[in-house]
C-alpha cells in the first residue's frame, strides 16, 4: 500500500520522547488528519489537535509495565514450568493496567459468562486488545484456539507475541490499527473491550462502520458503567453509544454486567451467510 508522506511537523512529533518507541501506524496518522475536524483547523492549531488524539489513542494513563523487563521475566518464569507461577505473572501483569486491573476480581465469571452466550469459539480476533490476552488462563479455552490480537502499541504486541510462543498458542499478535486499517480474517468471536468509548471519542460514529466491517457472527463489546474516578454513571451514556452504532440492524444483544463493565454480546448472525459467500 503507497500512502501519502508525513507533513514534517507530524515527524516531530513521532519523534518526541512519547511517542518514537511506539511505532504509531503511518494509516492512523492520515486517518486523523483527513477527518473533517482536522481539515477546518488553520495549521498552527493542528499540532496541539493530534497531540491531543494521540493521547487519547495511546491512552498511557492507563498503565503499561516495562516490556523490555517483563518479557525478560516471562521467559524466566516460563521455563520453569510450574503453572501456578506462571498463573501469577500474568495476574501481575494484568494489574498493571487499569482497563484490566478493574476485571480481575470476576475475571473467570467475565468469561464464563460471555461464552455461555456465544458457545465456546475455536477463533478470537482481539481488537485493541491491551494485555487481555493474558487472560488466557482464566478463559478456560483449550491451546488449540486461534487467538488473534491487535493492537497500536508495538511494545505491547511484542510482548503478548513472545506470551503466545511460551504459552504455545499461535503468535498471532499484530502491531495494526483497528480503526484505520479493520481486520478482515473471520473469526468466531471478536472482543472490543473497554475500547468503544475511546474510539468515538477519536471519530465519531465510527464504531458504527467498523461493526459493520467485523467479519464475526458474535461482537462482544464492554465498556465501563462509571469514570475511572466512580463519580459519573455511565450505564445510559454507553447504552446509547451501543445503540446508536448498531443502528438499523437486526442484531439481537444480550447484556451482561459484572463489577463496574457492562458486556453487550451482540448476535451478528446475519453475518455467518456473508462469510460463507
């Protein structure tokens, strides 16, 4: 694919302390930049604007460990086979970040819970996935499963490669942006946790075509019922985002809550003749 070259002033910023580790995607940068909010904004006021979304998309206030570190840990941990130690690493890691600190309390329930809607899936597609795919021991899926993440963060995608390599699993971790460039392989199921909000937030109404685009027959969305802080309610907000980005179709939704995340385990059946084309 030949996409347009960068304006100088975005290559300073991809440069800057923040940013020039994570390898941003050239498509997520020409994707901000050809929204119509960035194209009515004179040109000194565009910088401080894809600062801002940036910010938004890397989403660092949430927490990340230190990868070069962790992944040195894991392989020490890993060789040892003992799976109890194994078991508590990924619990550590998993703590690390907020969107799956939050879920660790009913981490076995979460899935137990969205697989008796959806059957047990012999695929998963990950989107945006953060660290859930350390998860895996408390998703009671078996090690033939074919588990795809994606994320932006390359650090983040190097480190669950090298975690599906000791954990035998396919390495199927890919450095992609989601939003800018959709998966396409099909997939029995595909997650999009806690991560709806922050793409509206980034273009709006987009998840309505990119649900469109999710080649699954079942979408499991989650998104917070309150701010990190716990001071606003955000069950009618997030329900209205869900809604809305369904639109006109005929998806049935089963909605699951635990803790403070509500799971919309949306029936794309409709989708299963598409694939089958």
């Amino acid at each position: 694919m030949n996409l347009a070259p960068l304006p100088v002033w975005v290559e300073t910023i991809l440069r800057t302390r923040k940013y020039r580790d994570l390898n941003i995607p050239k498509e997520t940068i020409l994707n901000l930049l050809a929204q119509p909010e960035a194209q009515k904004l004179v040109r000194h006021d565009q910088p401080k604007w894809l600062k801002r979304k940036l910010h938004n998309i890397v989403a660092d206030y949430l927490g990340d460990p230190d990868y070069p570190s962790v992944t040195e840990e894991m392989g020490e941990v890993f060789s040892n086979g003992n799976e109890n130690n194994q078991k508590e690493f990924c619990k550590k890691i998993l703590n690390a970040h907020a969107s799956t600190r939050e879920r660790m309390d009913y981490m076995e329930a979460f899935y137990q819970g969205i697989f008796k809607v959806t059957g047990k899936p012999q695929s998963i597609s990950d989107l945006a996935c953060g660290l859930n795919p350390l998860a895996f021991p408390w998703m009671g899926l078996d090690g033939l499963i074919q588990y795809h993440a994606y994320d932006i963060h390359q650090p983040r995608i190097e480190f669950i490669f090298h975690y599906f390599t000791y954990i035998h699993l396919a390495p199927l971790a890919e450095h992609r942006d989601i939003l800018a460039d959709p998966p396409t392989l099909p997939t029995d199921v595909t997650f999009l946790f806690k991560e709806a909000h922050r793409l509206d937030q980034r273009q709006k109404g987009c998840n309505r075509i990119l649900w469109q685009k999710i080649p699954s027959p079942w979408l499991i969305v989650s998104l917070p019922s309150e701010s990190l802080s716990g001071k606003h309610d955000l069950v009618d907000k997030h329900r209205k985002l869900v809604r809305d980005s369904i639109g006109d179709s005929k998806w049935k939704i089963t909605e699951l809550q635990f803790g403070t995340e509500l799971v919309f385990c949306i029936d794309k059946s409709s989708m299963k003749a598409l694939l089958n084309q």
